[in-house]
C-alpha cells in the first residue's frame, strides 16, 4: 500500500448550479444549492484514499460546524487525521463554487488554510519522510510550500507539486519538486518568459501540463508527448484535477513508469466528472480499473 502524505488545504464548497452564469451586476436564478467538502489538499486526499493509498492528511480546519464535517468526512473516507488540528476562533475556509454552461467558476476564502505554517508542518516531519511520495498545492502560505520541499529534499521523498492557484513560484521549489502538474493558465503564470513548448522542453519528465479534455502534455527527453483523455459524459468537472494529481500520486508511488501513471491518472480523472461533487465523483481503485 503507497503511503502518501497530504499537505493542504480543506474546505467546505458551497455549490450553485445554474444554466446561465451571471455577468457583473445581474442577478439569474438558480437551479441547486449543495454544500459538499472540498479544498484542493482534501480533494487530493480523499481520492488518493479511495484509490488505495495509506493516507495522511496535514491541515488545519475552523473551530467551526463546517471543520467538524471536514473531520468527520476524511474520517469515513479512511484518511488519516492525527496530523489535523482545528484552530481557535478561525472560519474554516470556503470555496463557492458556480456550476454553469458546462463548466465552473470558483472563489475561495482561505480561512484557517493560512495557519497552515512551516511551525506547524514541522510537527508532522516523521511522517513526511516516512512517505513514498508527498502531494501539495498553493491554496496554503506560499512560504509553506517552500519548506516542505526542503524536507523532502532533506529525505529524498518525490514531492508532486500541483501549483493551483496560480502564483509565481520560487526556483528553489522547483528544483525542490520532482513532479509539476499545472494546467494551461497556471503554466503560462509559472513560466511566463517560455512558451508552453520550451518550458516543457526544459522539464522534461518533471513538467506535465493537464489540457483538461485534451489530456496532459509532457516532454520525455526526446519528444514532446500528449496522453490523450478518455471520453466521458460531463456532470461536473469540479475536482477532475485533484482527482488526476492524487491518481497521479498513487500511481508513481506504486511504481509506475510516466506512461502508466498518466493514463492511470486519466482514467481516474475521466471518471470523476461522471459525477456530481469535487469528491463525490472520485472513482475507487475497482472503478478505474474496470474502466480499462
């Protein structure tokens, strides 16, 4: 079982379908309204978990109702908590979430995400170094991310990086990172000064841009290489690119070569917006493997 620790961000998404999405200053009506668990680390977690990884997840929540919901979901979702803590007299963060003509627009307000600290991803460095592979994104304290690449440089773990939300990164976390999953607007913000092309040319077989339907885009040393999508009916595509990262994730830490992994990744991706949620679409390992 690959041992994969989560270091991120969990919130409760606050969802609104609606046929129509409202430009600046109109009201439309709408036609649902869920709240459903969420946060970019949660979702990441959660579908590692379901994949069959051994799973600990590193995070704050709010002293709120929505963190004890967090808890309590990570919890039925068999990932481990001992490294969660709820902080004293903060909001757990929220991300309110559009779903209109096909596609989603999201907000997110951080909240008790910022107390997610080096001081305090220190207390959980056994852990880390205990990982086959450690998972991370940008919705924490942009000095946080930096430091969990000097452990797992310090212990020689692979950290996968996935830079969402978009912001400029520092040289050393990606020399730091062994794997960067952006999408096509993130890796325009990442590598401003290079094409899509001489970017992925300068990473090659660290550097996977995910074109959502498309697929995801890499260069292997030799030639530039597209692992196609798998053609699904659409529900909702919020948590597709958490579900890639973490099935991602597995799959390397499992040992997969890129190839494999990244159709694995696919697969699993694919499935997920079959389904409503960020996390209620995340197939278990039975279901991406049926789906070959």
């Amino acid at each position: 079982m690959a041992k994969i620790s989560v270091i991120g961000s969990s919130s409760m998404d606050l969802v609104v379908s609606s046929k129509k999405r409202p430009l600046a200053g109109e009201t439309v009506l709408g036609e649902s309204f869920k709240t459903v668990p969420g946060g970019k680390g949660a979702n990441q977690a959660v579908a590692a978990a379901r994949l069959g990884a051994e799973v600990s997840m590193i995070g704050c929540v709010g002293d709120d109702h929505y963190g004890k919901e967090i808890m309590k979901n990570f919890q039925q979702n068999g990932v481990n908590i001992d490294n969660m803590e709820p902080v004293t007299g903060m909001e757990s963060g929220t991300a309110h979430i559009i779903l209109a003509e096909g596609d989603n627009s999201i907000i997110v307000v951080k909240g008790a995400n910022d107390y997610v600290t080096p001081s305090f991803v220190k207390k959980a460095e056994n852990i880390i170094a205990k990982s086959d592979i450690v998972l991370i994104q940008q919705e924490i304290p942009e000095e946080t991310v930096e430091f969990v690449g000097q452990i797992c440089k310090k212990y020689k773990i692979p950290l996968l990086l996935n830079p969402a939300p978009a912001r400029e990164i520092s040289k050393e976390v990606v020399e730091a990172a062994s794997f960067i999953t952006p999408n096509e607007h993130e890796a325009s913000v990442l590598f401003k000064e290079l094409t899509q092309q001489e970017a992925l040319k300068k990473f090659p077989n660290k550097l996977f841009i995910t074109e959502g339907k498309a697929g995801v885009r890499y260069f292997n040393g030799k030639q530039e290489r597209l692992i196609l999508s798998y053609p699904v009916q659409v529900v909702d595509t919020t948590g597709a690119g958490d579900t890639f990262n973490a099935a991602f994730a597995v799959a390397l830490a499992e040992g997969m070569n890129l190839e494999q992994g990244l159709r694995f990744a696919n697969r699993a991706a694919s499935l997920s917006v079959t389904k409503f949620g960020a996390q209620g679409g995340m197939p278990t390992r039975a279901e991406v493997e049926r789906s070959r």
